[in-house]
C-alpha cells in the first residue's frame, strides 16, 4: 500500500489530476446506474413502500402481510405454516382486543381462510363470511366489467366507487383495525388520496398487464389437447367465462367483461372446512343481502395460487376442474344455464382423462406466466427494464420464487421433464447470481437463457 501511494506521489501532478479526474467520473456513472424514473415508475415505487411497510398506525398489519410477493401476493396453509407466532397475521391470537370476532385463528392456519365482513361491521358474531386471499396479479385484465369495477371474491370487495384504488380503504377497514370499534384515528388511519393513488398504481403494475390471445402453440399433446377442450363452447365450455384464460366472459357474442357468475361453489357437499365443526354462515356473493354470484377469477395464474374458489374448497388444480362436472355445478344457475343451450341439455360433463388434460394446459401456461415474470423481474434487475421491486438482488429473489413455482406445478403432474430441468438449472443461476459479488450481471443473464430454453420446451410461439 505505502509503494503503491509512494508511487502515485511520483506521477506528474497533471497525470494524478487527470486520474483522479476519471476516476470520479467512473464514481458517478456507478452511482447514476439505475436509470432516471417517469413520474409513474415513482408512484408505483411509492405504492410498494406502502404495500409492504404501512401499517396505517393499526395492529400491525401490512397488505403484504396477507399478499406476500413471496407467495404470488397470497398466502396459504403451508406458507401460514412457515410464519413466527409473532406474525402480525396472528393478531387475533395475541392481541385481546381482536380476540374474538376478527379472525378465526383455527381456519387460518388449518385453511388459509381470513374472516370478512362484507355485509357490514353492525353483528360480528353472525354476519361474516370466511375467505381465501386471492393474488393481487393481473389485475390490469381483470377488474373492468360493463357494470364497473370488481374486486374481490364476489366482485363487490371495494367500498365507495368500487375501484381497486378504494379498495385499500376497505381493506385497512376491515384488516388494520386496533380494537372491533373500528373508529377512524383511533383505531386506524385511513390512506391518503396519494397513498391510494400510489397503491392502486403499485397493484396495477403486478404480473401479467393483458391478456393472452388463444390458441397457444403447445408442444405436449395433453396440455394442448387441454387447451382444445378449454376453448370448446360445446364441450368444455370454459372458454365462455375465462376468456382466453383469463376473467372475462363472453356473453351472447359480446364482451361481458370480468363477470360475476353462481357457478355452485358454495353447494359443494364434504368441503374440508366441513369436516371439524366450526360455524361459518353460508357466503352470498355479491351485494347486500348477496345475490348469490361469485366473480370470475384469472386462470393464468390459478395452478400455483391454490387452494381454489372463494372459500378455499378444493386444494388442487385437478379438482377444481373436476368441479364442473359435479352436481354443485351443473344444479346452479350457470350449470343451468349451460344445459339449457346444449342440443344434449348438458352443463359440463369431461371425462377424467379430459380434466386432467385441461388442469395440464392450465398447468403450462402457469409455467410460461412464471417464466415470462421471471425473465422481466430479472431484466429489470439487471437494468433493461423498470425495477418493481428494486434492486437486483430483490429482482433476482422474487424471480426465484416465481422459477421455483413453474418447477413445482410441471413437476406436479410429470409434465415436460426436460423443461423441469432447464427451469431447475435457471434457479440454481438466480441463487448463484444473488450470492456473488462480482459475477451478479453475467449469472443473472445465464439464468435467462436457461429460462429461455426452457420456454422452448413448452411452446412454439
Ligand atoms: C388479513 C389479510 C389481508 C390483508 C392484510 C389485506 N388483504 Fe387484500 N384480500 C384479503 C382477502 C381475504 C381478500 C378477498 C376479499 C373479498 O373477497 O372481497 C382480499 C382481496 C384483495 C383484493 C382483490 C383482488 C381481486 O382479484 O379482485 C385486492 C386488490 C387486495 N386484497 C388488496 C389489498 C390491499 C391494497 C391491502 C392493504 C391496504 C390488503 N389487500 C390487505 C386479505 C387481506
Ligand atoms: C359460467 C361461468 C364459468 C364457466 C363456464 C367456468 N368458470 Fe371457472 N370460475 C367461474 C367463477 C365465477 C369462479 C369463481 C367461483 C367461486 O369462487 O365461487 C370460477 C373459478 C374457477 C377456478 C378457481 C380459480 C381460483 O383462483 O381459485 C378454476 C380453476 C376454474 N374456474 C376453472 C374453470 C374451467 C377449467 C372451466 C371449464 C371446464 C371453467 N372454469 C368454467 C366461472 C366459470
């Protein structure tokens, strides 16, 4: 160090001033490296603060503490599972003002369930309905209907105008509180008009920003026959609700948009929560009193956001398409309905080699939505896109997780092992890339060509 600094001391002064010189100017490139934000980049990263740090100076909680980005911006039982008791998700089972009537801490961590009172705060005890947490994902395509705004299990989540923006009034509401009074500024603070500008663009900037345009060009048979018995009107039908798999209905030849439907769930007999005896009053969907419907969810991003429909009655993506063939379905309105223009009187009725060829296709393009997230979580972690979350390595961690879940739902039905093991090789790349100093950039860019061959192994397109 001293023979280093010695000779420096013997550079002509004009050499060391213009090292020095090159040098601060190398200094400032590093440090202006993330590119300049537009004014709406700088809202949404206002609005994930908020998302995952404001507590609203209420019990604790925080929207991510229910929509985890860890998790697809849901929880489940087995992520529930992996949380401290300390959580601020368990309020109700250490703060005694919410001991009673705010959650059910036995279906929570047995279900996912979370208590809410959509019909209003005035009888606690008997009014209420118990929910899963639906992801925050995609809902630029799955919010507009012709008849406004739907949010939420039964499309009604939303108070004042219905919008995603209003939601997080109704959520701090609901959610936040310090005791059941409820009492703005004292029990909570409601959102600012920035903080619910900030937050609404946040959660508009989650996932997917449109929908996909089907037929996609599959490689495996099963999940491709899948998608043919999907897009059927004749057959499976889905194609009619979940547009292009997404939440938006076709109605009469018209677009319908994202529609509320009563497609049964809540007639389902032996549901879990069933089976240990606790009182949940039955769920009447949307409005007050509840006419019965329930909104129609996204299915891009179903296979890894599970358990499935509003009250989290069945765990897998096989059986929630089994759902259709059942009583539950074809005795309800919708089911009804169906029969009622199929020359054979039919609802839905596959067969179980057809269920699991359209859970397959459902299965896939889960994979691809997480390999298309992934790959621009990474871009944007390496400086080619808009960072959400960040910095490179918060880029590269929710990237993982997403690699993790496209593993998880090929793996699950022993689908395209061959793009299991490129996706299992990009993660390993993204683990590799978050741990290294000086390598990030050029691990993080391998992990995108393995995501990239991986995608080739499931579609042409
Ligand atoms: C205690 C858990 C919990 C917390 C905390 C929470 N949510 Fe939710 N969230 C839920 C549940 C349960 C639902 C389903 C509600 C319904 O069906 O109306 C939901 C639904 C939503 C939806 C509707 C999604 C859709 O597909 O229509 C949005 C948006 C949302 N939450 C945003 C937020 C925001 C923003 C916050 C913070 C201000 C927040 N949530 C806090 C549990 C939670
Ligand atoms: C009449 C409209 C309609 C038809 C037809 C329809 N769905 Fe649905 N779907 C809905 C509605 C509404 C819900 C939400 C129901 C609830 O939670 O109570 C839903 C929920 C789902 C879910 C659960 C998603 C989640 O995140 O929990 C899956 C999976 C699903 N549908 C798949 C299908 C498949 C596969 C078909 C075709 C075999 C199909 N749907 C046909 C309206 C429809």
């Amino acid at each position: 160090m001293a023979l280093y600094l010695a000779g420096i001391r013997r550079f002509p002064r004009l050499l060391w001033l213009t090292g020095a010189a090159v040098l601060q100017f190398a200094l400032i490139g590093c440090e202006s490296t993330p590119p300049q934000l537009t004014p709406e980049q700088e809202l949404i990263v206002e609005g994930r603060e908020i998302f995952f740090n404001e507590t609203f100076d209420g019990n604790g909680r925080t929207c991510g503490t229910c929509h985890r980005a860890e998790n697809n911006f849901t929880i489940d039982a087995a992520f529930i599972a992996t949380l401290p008791d300390d959580d601020a998700l368990f309020v109700a089972e250490f703060q005694p003002d919410l001991g009673a009537n705010f959650e059910n801490p036995r279906l929570m961590r047995q279900f996912g369930l979370i208590l809410e009172n959509l019909d209003g705060f005035s009888d606690l005890e008997n009014v209420f309905t118990q929910r899963g947490v639906p992801h925050t994902l995609g809902l630029r395509a799955s919010v507009d209907s012709p008849a406004g705004p739907r949010t939420g299990w039964s499309g009604d989540g939303a108070p004042l105008d219905g919008s995603l923006r209003a939601f997080s009034v109704g959520a701090v509401i609901q959610h936040f509180t310090l005791t059941l009074n409820r009492v703005p500024g004292v029990d909570f603070r409601l959102p600012t008009e920035e903080e619910l500008d900030a937050l609404e663009a946040f959660q508009f900037a989650l996932g997917r920003q449109q929908d996909l345009n089907l037929p996609l060009e599959l490689k495996g048979s099963v999940p491709r026959r899948g998608q043919e018995i999907f897009l059927d009107d004749s057959l499976g039908k889905c194609n009619i609700c979940h547009r292009n798999a997404g939440a938006n209905a076709t109605l009469g030849g018209q677009d319908g948009g994202n529609a509320n439907f009563n497609t049964g769930v809540e007639d389902l007999v032996d549901q879990p929560i069933d089976q240990i005896g606790e009182l949940v009053p039955p769920d009447d969907g949307f409005g007050v009193p509840g006419d019965g419907t329930f909104n129609t969810p996204p299915l891009v991003e179903a296979a890894d956001t599970g358990p499935f429909f509003h009250n989290n009655s069945i765990e897998t993506i096989e059986g929630s398409v089994a759902f259709y063939n059942g009583d539950a379905f074809n005795n309800s309105p919708s089911g009804q309905f169906l029969a009622s223009i199929d020359p054979n009187g039919v609802g839905i009725h596959l067969e179980a080699t057809q269920v699991v060829a359209v859970a397959a296709f459902l299965r896939v393009i889960n994979a691809l939505e997480n390999i298309r997230a992934s790959v621009q979580l990474i871009e944007g972690g390496i400086g080619k896109r808009f960072a959400l979350f960040g910095d490179l390595d918060e880029q590269i961690r929710i990237a993982a997780f997403e690699i993790e879940d496209a593993v998880m739902v090929l793996q699950g039905a022993g689908l395209h092992p061959e793009a299991v093991a490129h996706l299992e090789h990009a993660g390993r790349l993204a683990d590799k890339a978050r741990r290294s100093i000086f390598r990030k950039k050029r691990l993080a860019k391998q992990a995108l060509r393995a995501l990239a061959n991986a995608e080739e192994q499931l579609t042409n397109s």
